[in-house]
C-alpha cells in the first residue's frame, strides 16, 4: 500500500510528528518548525504517547483558513492512510486554524502556536540577513499563545490584545488596557524570542511607555484612538450548545450506506446504543465524534468522516467544527462523558496495575483493552532531539556558580539543586549528516534570580560558540520534558539547596544535609519520565499513592506506598540504588514501618491516604474552570504542577475518590460563589466511569491545602504562594528584562561592555556579525543574548557571610546603587525592592523588626549554620 513508504516509521516512539501537504504528497517537517503553521497549507500532527502498557496515538489533520479544497482533501486521505498504518487504532482529529481543540493546542504550551501568511511557495523563501518585511502581528491566548498576522493598519489593533510590529531590527510592543495580565506577559516573551531570533541585536520600544511613537504610527499609517475589542480568547469554544443528536451509519458496501437518526427520545445516552457492527455519528454541539465500531464495515470506516462532513454542511453549521474520530475500546475521555454509566468500577487486588491506554495496542503489543481508559498524562512538546535516536550521543553539564558556569563532573550528571541553575547541553553525532545540537538551561524553583538571568546568558554564549547552530530549551523545575527526563536515563535527581546558596553537595567530602536525613519523593512510570525531588523528612510529606526513599547516613529505607503500583516500586529501587553509596538498604512496605522510622520522620504522623486501596488506580485530573459563556466549562491541564495553579481563578482536581474545588486568593467573588456548583456539574459529566453520585466535594483555599490534596503534586512547597504574592508576570518580566540588562551593563561599574540591544536610540547599529540565515520568526523559548561582562569588572553581590554588625555586611550591589545603610519594612522587601543585595533581604530590617521576624537576634543568627539561616529565611520569605 502506499503508506507503508510514506508512514513506514511513524507512530513507533513517543513524540510529536509533523507532516506538510506539499503538490499533494506529506513532507515531514523539522521539529523546530512544528509550530509554525501557514495559513495555506494542511498539515498531519501524529501524537505518540508512551504509557505503561504500550504506545497509543492522537491524529489531527490542521486545515490553514486559506488551504485549498485538494489539499485538505488529500490530508483527510493521507490521514486515513497513517490511521491505516497504525491498525487503525489512534483517535483521529480535524483542526480548523484558529480553533483548535486543547488537546491539540497542549502541544505547544512551551513555543506558542504561531500563523504565517502564505503556504508552501513561501514557506521555503531563504531570509536574508538585515533584510525584514514589515509586518503586525496579534498575540492572543492565555495557557497556549496564537500568534497570527494582522494587515499592517492602525484599525487592527484593539483595547483587549497584545501586538508586535516587526520592521526588522526595531521591534515595537503594543498592549491593550483591557488586555489579561497573563497574556500581555506572553506577548513579553514573544517579542524577547522574536529578538533573539535577530542575535539580540533589535531594539523594543514599549508603547505603553511611549504612547505617541512616530515610527510606530507611521508604519501604521497614522495615529487613531483604540477603541475596538478583539473579541473572545476562547472563540473556538464559543458554539452554542444544542441537544445531543445521533446518527446511526451502517451497510456494507459505498451503494446502500444508509444513515439514520437513532437519539434517543430522553435525551439520555447510554452504552447499548453504540453497536459493534456500525458507525455512529454524535453531535453534541460544539463538537461532532465519529464512533467506529469494531466489526464495521470497511465501506462504513472509510467513508464516516465524509459523511460527518457532509452532516455539517447540510445543517448549516461552520466548517471549523471539530470533528474526532474514535474507535470501540478506544474511546476518550471527552467522548465516554457524554454518557450515563458507560462502564462499571473494576475491584483489583493489590499489586496488578491495569492497562493505561487509550486505544488498543498493535498485535505485537497485547494489552487488557478493556481495562479503565484514562487520558494520558505525556501531551508534551517534543521540542528537543530523542534520547534514543541512532548516532553518538554526549552531554555535558555546568551549574552556574557566581554567575559563571562551572562543569559538573560526570558521577554527578543527572543530580539537580533546586537552589541552582544548570546548563545542559547534548549533542547528537549519527553515522552520516551533521550532528544536532540542543541546549537546555534548567531553572531550580529556589534558585536566585541572578543565577536564573545568568543561566540564560552564559547559555546564549555557549550558543554563539558551537556558531549559532543549536536549539535552545529553558526547562523549569516541575516542568520537566520527557526528552530532558531522558537524558539522565532514568536517575535524575532534584535535592534541596544549591551551592550558592552554602548548601553542602552530596558528592563532597560530607554526603549528607547538615542534620544526616532526607526524604525524596518518587515519581514516574519509566526511565523515560521518572524523576526523584527531595522534600520536608516529616510523615506528612508521605503519601499512600507513591514510593519516597528515606537515606539516612547508617541505612537507606524505600518506603512502598499501599497503593503505589510495580512500576513506581521498580523506580524507588533505582533511586534506591543511586543514593545509597555504601550504605544498607531496607523496603519497608506502609504498614509495617518500625518504630525507628517514624523517629526519623520527626515521629508518627497523619499523611495523605486514599479512601479505597482496593479501587482501580486513577491519574489525578486538573481542570481550570470558567462560566464565561454561559455553561460549564473545565478545561484539563496535562502535566499540571503547582506552578499551573493561578491564585486568580478556580481549579477542580478530581482524584477519583475526591473531587477538591481549588479557589485561589484572587478569584472574584462569582467564582468563589459558583465554585461548588462548578464541581456538581463536573460530577454529571464524569458519571461514565463509575464513581456514582456520592462522590465528596470538598472546597480548598490557597495556602490551605489538605495532604490528601497536596499529595497529588510532585515536591508541593508550602511557600510557593506567599513568594509568588502580587507578583504580576507582565510586570515581573518586564521588570527582569530591563534589570537583567542593568545587571549585564551597569553604567557605574568598571570593566564593563556596553549591551548593544540596549544602545541609545540614535547610536548607529554594530556591524553585522558573521552570517547565517534566521528565521522570520523564532522557534525557541527566549533566552537572553548579550555581550560578555568584562572579567575585571566587579562581582554582581557578595555572598559573604553578614555578621551581627549590618555595616559589615554592606555588598557590592549595595555600593553600586546606593542602598548601603537603608533600612525597609519586612513587607517591602516580601514584596521586592530594587537595588538591595537580594541574597541578605535580611538584613535591612531594624534590629527590632529583625527580632520580631527571624524570632531572634542578629548574633544569634550569624551563630547558625548556612543550611540553618537558608531554610530560616524561606520559612519567613525573605530567600
């Protein structure tokens, strides 16, 4: 057949593949381009999930608003052949641009999604150096941006959107008053990116800043008042909802294919109306699936899509509509939904862990299909190049140590701080072709933010040496990608502390915390995604779901969750096995704990435990909720971590047994009101799988949290909120860009080279650097690009140890902005305050308030250890 050329290697490893219709024919696309779509083509996304009983797959075929009939009918056919190459298992998708499903749209959290004028002749102009079309572009979206351009016209622009008028090496950035805090941060990042797609070399001018800019508004073609609404974020959501409608498809061959309306007259859908001898079609409004039974007929499994179109058109309804294709036994959460007891609860016994998937595996791959279907907890960018992939593979790693990068030796590769920040570079050599190359610079959730700023500079020099050549990734702590969790094969490692933050290095001459225990909490399902983050050594961090191992300096414990499955068991003795050095070892199954334990624990204590071991297991969902549009709406965030949960809205997590409604500091008061009312709707679309009506709810305020809540977060930290208080991510990232570039380039510090993309305004441009041809528009997560700070210059701040007298303590940031000898309120310097040594906030509070705050005095605290006065200074908020 001729997907077997065409497909023959598609779909057999985890990650996103990415085709282009071109003169009717699927051309793959480099994975640096996977998110930027032309409006004139049609494309193939092939989703590969890896899970623990096998792969499974999502096919969306993306139609550009101005793709022509032929091609969007030969990526509908080539959809079919690569389902065909798969056994017709993986749920397929159609994708109108501009309204994109969630699911399709969590596949670019990290780059955005970015539209492009045009289709394939222009998608392969070379860009010439210094030579750049103006254009306008929108930047719209709160968790995934769209960027689309707009005609180059004052009239485009709206109170209630952020925009970005490119002329080349002058970068303008436009914000709407009405614009989301959320999205004008995102707009921040993708003009930063934009930039650094120039080498760092453009200038941004911030509207907002200089409201009556001549250039702006030329290139506009003049001044006018903003006035116009953009419209809604969520416009691809905005159908409106209708009764549920199914069609029965049945015959044998293309000439008595008959279709007949088989709704049933309570409006109720059950099970027994699906058979598995036909097709169904169930429209539900917003959103049409195409169900295919598993002893259909050919002539009824080629032609349902067509007939699900033809349906549309008939009734009137928009050609974006979504419309996704399922098979029986493999249906998806979305769809199980829309049905009253669609399976009933499986009892196990403990130690079987069920099948994950949602699809039938391939014969090859046997799997219980039948068993509970969820949704898949890997809807990850693939941004970066496959551990596993043929050729010669080599990393290096640096951790960044007063602001410069100092190379980790190898034995430690894989062993993270959370205090730190880390460059990572791998290169991938094949047998024949050049080598890739992809840079990561991995952030610690405590690291400073000097050290941050400096990871991504000292990562963008690292990039201009190797000639400009590698893609660049910034990866958070929690946020982990599969292909950099890969990369430590399966040992990677985060401990609390950082070495510039005095913590002592597990590798060095004292391996252990300054008090000898610590706990790691263990997560993942393989190699590929396992990953160990220390936490408090206290019985509440434990949890009765997951495996923790405990290492003390006389014997390691890997302590066995009850319902913890054999995968995660088989982690934890990896861990085990990588931080025990020459000490004992001991399983201790939950339940069996000796009294010894518990002493190291601090003592015996509540933790989180399920209310039912014996139930099947069930991944912890995250749903963000809204009434925006009238109904019920929650939208899932895969991967979530407590980073995902915004203090500005409501959030339900549903863990099966519990369903918490999540009510963030900030939420306004309808929220607050409806939240309960949010969560019993949730409960009547959830009804298929099992769990009846006397599911509890129970309501969760910020910094509030209960340890059965908490415990489904990996390394949940109980002050992330109060750090994060007020902090706008607009404001935040405006402020760092321009106080990064004060760091880079102080005025009044010797030594220093001057950045060029922060040069006066009528100073002519640099000449131009050694040349290479850069895209229209970036691909990467921005990184920051700047000229290297001279080696004679003066250190960024000291880190020298204060003593109880402040005069003696005064730092090199003090001296260099004049803030020696200041004093300021513990709330000011929670909330932040420019040009202080932000490593000793400490110490400009008065000897009253410092007493007050650290419950001691200033002698008293110089007497403690680092370790002491650094976990001191979070518990207060002033690290």
């Amino acid at each position: 057949m001729a997907h077997e050329n065409t497909f023959r290697e598609a779909g057999k490893k985890a990650g996103l593949e990415v085709w282009r219709i071109e003169d009717f024919q699927p051309i793959p696309v480099p994975s640096i381009e996977h998110n930027r779509l032309y409006s004139g083509d049609s494309y193939i996304f092939l989703k590969t999930n890896e899970t623990t009983s096998g792969l499974t797959w999502h096919i969306h075929y993306w139609l550009g608003k101005d793709s022509s009939t032929d091609e969007n009918g030969v990526a509908a056919y080539k959809t079919v052949e690569l389902d065909q190459s798969l056994d017709g298992v993986p749920v397929q998708h159609r994708e109108c641009q501009g309204y994109e499903s969630a699911l399709f749209l969590s596949y670019f959290k990290a780059t955005g999604l970015q539209y492009l004028d045009g289709g394939v002749a222009s998608g392969f102009n070379e860009v010439k150096r210094d030579e750049y079309v103006t254009r306008l572009y929108r930047i719209k979206g709160k968790r995934t941006v769209r960027v689309e351009q707009v005609p180059l016209q004052s009239s485009s622009l709206s109170v209630d959107d952020a925009y970005l008028l490119d002329a080349g090496l002058e970068l303008y950035l436009y914000t709407g008053k009405e614009a989301n805090r959320l999205e004008k941060a995102k707009a921040l990042e993708f003009v930063s990116k934009t930039r650094e797609a120039r080498g760092g070399r453009a200038n941004i001018t911030f509207i907002n800043e200089e409201p009556e800019n001549t250039a702006f508004w030329k290139a506009l073609g003049g001044f006018t008042t903003i006035t116009r609404s953009g419209g809604s974020n969520e416009r691809h959501e905005t159908a409106v909802k209708k009764n549920t409608i199914v069609l029965r498809v049945s015959g044998s061959t293309d000439d008595d294919l008959q279709v007949a309306d088989v709704t049933p007259s309570s409006g109720v859908l059950t099970k027994d109306i699906l058979k598995a001898d036909d097709v169904f079609i169930v429209d539900v409004g917003n959103e049409v699936f195409v169900w295919v039974g598993k002893n259909a007929s050919e002539s009824e499994r080629k032609n349902a899509l067509m007939i699900a179109m033809h349906y549309l058109k008939k009734e009137g309804r928009p050609s974006h509509t979504p419309v996704t294709r399922v098979v029986e036994e493999g249906e998806t959460p979305m769809f199980t939904v829309l049905f009253k007891a669609w399976t009933e609860p499986k009892k196990l016994e403990f130690g079987y862990q069920p099948s994950q998937g949602v699809a039938r595996m391939r014969d090859d791959k046997p799997v219980d299909v039948k068993a509970l279907v969820k949704a898949s907890s890997q809807l990850e960018e693939d941004i970066g190049v496959d551990p596993t992939a043929d050729g010669k593979h080599e990393i290096t790693v640096w951790r960044i140590e007063k602001l410069e990068k100092v190379e980790v030796p190898k034995k430690q590769y894989g062993q993270f701080y959370d205090g730190d920040s880390y460059i990572v570079l791998h290169v991938v050599t094949p047998s024949s072709g050049k080598p890739t190359q992809v840079i990561y610079f991995w952030q610690g959730r405590s690291s400073t933010t000097d050290e941050k700023a400096a990871s991504a500079i000292m990562s963008t020099f690292l990039d201009d040496s190797l000639g400009g050549a590698p893609i660049q990734v910034r990866v958070t702590q929690g946020k982990e990608p599969a292909h950099f969790r890969a990369l430590f094969n399966g040992t990677m490692i985060v401990h609390a502390g950082g070495k510039a933050s005095a913590f002592t290095n597990r590798d060095d001459e004292d391996s252990y915390d300054m008090d000898g225990v610590s706990l790691y909490h263990v997560k993942g399902t393989n190699a590929k995604n396992t990953l160990a983050a220390q936490v408090d050594e206290k019985a509440s961090s434990l949890s009765s779901g997951d495996c923790f191992v405990l290492v003390t300096p006389n014997k390691v414990y890997e302590w066995q969750g009850a319902g913890s499955s054999s995968a995660e068991r088989e982690i934890a003795s990896n861990i085990t096995s990588i931080l025990k050095n020459s000490r004992e070892t001991e399983v201790v199954q939950e339940g069996s704990e000796a009294e010894q334990f518990w002493e190291l624990l601090g003592g015996k204590g509540e933790y989180a435990t399920p209310k039912s071991s014996f139930e099947a297991p069930h991944d912890p969902r995250l749903f963000h909720c809204s009434n925006s549009y009238g109904y019920f709406d929650a939208r899932e965030i895969v991967n979530f971590a407590q980073d995902d949960l915004n203090t500005d809205d409501v959030f339900i997590l549903d863990t099966f047994t519990t369903l918490y409604v999540w009510i963030g500091a900030g939420a306004n008061e309808s929220e607050r009101r409806e939240a309960m009312s949010f969560a019993e709707q949730y409960l009547d679309l959830v009804q298929s799988d099992g769990r009846g009506k006397g599911t509890p709810i129970v309501a969760v305020h910020c910094n509030s949290e209960p340890l059965m809540f908490t415990s489904n977060f990996l390394a949940w930290d109980n002050e992330f909120f109060t750090k994060n208080e007020f902090l706008d991510p607009y404001e935040a990232r405006l402020k760092k860009l321009k106080a990064e570039k004060e760091m880079i380039a102080p005025k009044d510090l010797p030594g220093t080279i001057t950045n060029e993309y922060i040069r006066d305004k009528e100073t002519p441009a640099p000449a131009p650097m050694a040349a290479r041809v850069i895209p229209v528009l970036p691909t990467e997560t921005p990184v920051l690009k700047a000229a290297p700070v001279s080696s004679k210059a003066s250190p960024i701040s000291s880190k020298a140890e204060p003593t109880s007298s402040r005069a003696a303590s005064i730092s090199t940031v003090e001296k260099a902005t004049g803030r020696a000898g200041e004093t300021f309120s513990y709330e000011q310097l929670k909330a932040g305050v420019e040009g202080i040594d932000i490593t000793s906030k400490e110490n400009y509070l008065t000897d009253a308030e410092f007493q007050t705050v650290m419950e001691m005095s200033r002698d008293e605290f110089a007497k403690l250890p680092k370790w002491k006065k650094q976990a001191k200074k979070k518990a207060v908020g002033l690290f």
